[in-house]
C-alpha cells in the first residue's frame, strides 16, 4: 500500500517502476495530507509523517521515494549485479542532488513558490546546461543504439543553417533585410505616478518576516493615492474538480503574467477540498483601474474571475488583507486548503 496525496511527483518514481515491472501498487485512496499523516497508526508505522511512504504485504515499512522505487522494481529495471544495480543509485542521486536543486531555484520563483532571486535564477539556468549536457553525452555513448549516434552525427554540422536561409531572402530581394526589429513592449506602469510605496521593499519584508510585522508593515507603508487593493473570486468553481488541477490554474496564471511581477503583489487562495473547491484572492498594483487590460502580456485568465477594487479605509478590508496574506482567519466560512504567492 503506497500512501501519498494526488500529484506527488515523487511518488511517481515507484509508480512508473511498477508499472515498468509489472509489480501492482495499491495507493491509498483516502489519504488526506495533513489528517492521515498525523494519525498515531500510521506515525507508528511511518514516524517522520512524510510521503510517499510504502507498507509492504509482509509487513515492512519503507520510506524515502528512491527507495520504495527500487522496491517495486524488478530485477532488470534495477540491475541483477550489484554493480548494475550501484549505477541505478547513482543515476537516482544524481537527479536528486545535481538536476533537482536547479531546477528547483530556476522553475519555482516563477510560478511563485517562492521570491526570485535573478543571479540565482542565471547561475541555476547555467548549472543545469552543464548536467543535462553530461547526461546527453553518457547516453549519446555509452548507452544509445547506432542509429542514434548517427542521428547526432548527421545534425551536429547543420549549423550552417542560417546563412542558407540568408542566402535565399537575398535571392528574394533585400527589401526584407532591413526590416527594424519588434519595439520591446512598454509597461503600462511606467506612465502612473512613482507615489511613496517600494513595493519590492514590501516583497523582501513578507518574505524575511512573519506575518505579525509584515502585515503591520504593509500598511504603514501602502501608499493609497497611487496604488489599489483588489479582491477576485473565481467564476466558474463549479466545474473545479481535483485540487491540484485548481492549483494548477493558479500556478498557470502567475506563470503566464511574469512581466507584471515588478509592480504587483498577490495572494491566492484554494477553499475547500476535490470535487468542491473554491478560488479566490487579493491582488495589489499600481494604479487605480484594472490592470490586466493595459497590456496585451496580461490580458490572461483575468477574465475567469470577478474582480472588485477595495477601500483601504475600510476594515473589512484590513481584515481580508489580512486573512489572505497570512493564510489565517475565517474567509467568510470557507475552508483553506492552500495558498500561492505572487511576488
């Protein structure tokens, strides 16, 4: 029995290799992050509460993704000989501790999860150049059949391809040649006043600081004659069903509004659970109107959700922004189940 929540990367490792093997998994249908993984039956047999985390027919307990990967595995996806089976470790590690970790500080600040870090992001993006280009290389020559080695060997001096291609528009005429380059796109936000608020000083304070000092802060420093609070609700929570396809939604949307990043800030939330789930935020910008509308690179999924301008005046709206920037409260009944950050 294979206990883990829904989408768990991890758990897909012993999942693939069972499938691989022909080994049947059961996983655990009724398995709630968060509930089952604090009972005191299942810390007994699993102590750290971490999953993915598998209960063998006989008995054995077994945690750690790698390990429950070797498991399921038969004899020829994890190698008969120990050292077949020592470069099967070694590959396992080597995804952990070197392709992991970069892609991770490259993939994560951009759909939120946590604050970007420029230099980090660069150094991440040229880091796993280095390692996909070795692994490429280990398979391109040690593992690969010849009609792949001839594929590499046939593509590799194609890169004389743009200057055909520039022989050719000669060829056509010259008018094209000189054809000026896409003006890069202007943020909207530029043209609005500068006003008293560093909002990227706001986004470095509720990243190094609990919410009992950040939230104070923010309002000691929110300028309200320059910037506006918003709250959006999701329109069609009816036709959500699994709680990671809503979140998905969620982590689609930052990700496709990256541009906008530099001059807004906002706290998504999921209510409720699969099948029965809700979404709804609150979005702070420059300006005074609706921001999506004043780019083309924003106009994306914002019109999914009702939006409403808030008074900061108002107390109501401490107490939502309150709520929705530390994930605590009541939000009107709805049961939290997960947050996003967009910063």
């Amino acid at each position: 029995r294979l206990y883990t929540y829904d989408n768990n990367w991890r758990a897909f490792k012993a999942l693939i290799a069972s499938q691989y093997s022909g080994v049947a998994v059961d996983v655990v249908k009724d398995f709630q992050l968060g509930e089952t993984n604090t009972r005191p039956d299942f810390l007994k047999k699993f102590p750290f509460g971490k999953v993915p985390a598998l209960e063998t027919k006989d008995g054995h307990s077994l945690i750690e993704s790698n390990a429950i990967a070797f498991y399921v595995s038969n004899d020829q996806l994890k190698g008969k000989t120990p050292l077949d089976q020592a470069l099967v470790i070694q590959w396992l590690s080597f995804a952990d501790n070197e392709i992991n970790p970069s892609a991770y500080t490259w993939v994560l600040p951009a759909l939120g999860a946590i604050a970007a870090n420029k230099q980090a992001v660069d150094r991440s993006k040229t880091d796993i150049t280095k390692i996909l280009n070795y692994l490429n290389d280990f398979l391109l020559t040690k593992r690969a059949d010849t009609s792949t080695k001839k594929d590499k060997k046939e593509k590799t001096p194609k890169q004389e391809k743009p200057k055909e291609k520039k022989e050719e528009a000669a060829d056509l005429g010259d008018d094209d040649e000189d054809m000026p380059l896409e003006p890069k796109a202007k943020d909207p936000f530029e043209a609005f006043p500068k006003g008293t608020w560093v909002m990227d000083d706001f986004k470095r304070f509720y990243s190094n600081n609990p919410e009992e000092k950040s939230i104070p802060y923010f309002w000691e420093k929110f300028d309200k004659n320059n910037y506006s609070i918003w709250f959006c609700n999701y329109k069609y929570a009816d036709e959500l069903t699994l709680v990671f396809m809503s979140c998905n939604l969620i982590a689609g949307m930052y990700q496709r509004l990256d541009k906008m990043r530099k001059n807004a800030f906002g706290s998504m939330i999921l209510f409720g659970e699969d099948h029965n789930s809700s979404i709804s935020g609150i979005w702070v910008w420059k300006g005074h109107e609706l921001a999506f509308p004043l780019s083309t690179d924003w106009q994306v999924d914002y019109e999914s959700y009702d939006w409403k301008k808030l008074d900061p005046n108002d107390p109501k709206t401490h107490t939502m922004v309150k709520e929705y920037f530390s994930w605590e409260g009541n939000f009107d009944g709805k049961k939290f189940n997960q947050g996003k950050i967009f910063k």
